[in-house]
C-alpha cells in the first residue's frame, strides 16, 4: 500500500492527463457522455497497467 504522497501524486498525475486529453482534443466542448467514456478508458487503461 502506498504512502498518502504517493496517492496525491497518483492523483495530480490522473487529472494532467485528463486535461492533455481535453486540451489537445479536437472539440471546444463535450458532452457528460463523452466525458464519461473518457473517464471509463482512461480507469479501463490504469487498471490493466
């Protein structure tokens, strides 16, 4: 199990990369389905690493 820095660290990384995704994608705006099935990839992903 993980230090509590390790899991902060974890986190800030997970929301970076949420937001390269949405500021290098090629919509202004998205919709909450859209976003949630970029949520659901991105777990999907994290969890098979």
């Amino acid at each position: 199990m993980g230090t509590e820095k390790e899991r902060k660290d974890t986190q800030m990384a997970t929301i970076y990369e949420l937001r390269l995704i949405f500021s290098g994608g090629e919509k202004d705006q998205y919709s909450r389905e859209e976003i949630v099935e970029l949520l659901d990839k991105i777990a999907l992903a994290k969890g098979q690493e």
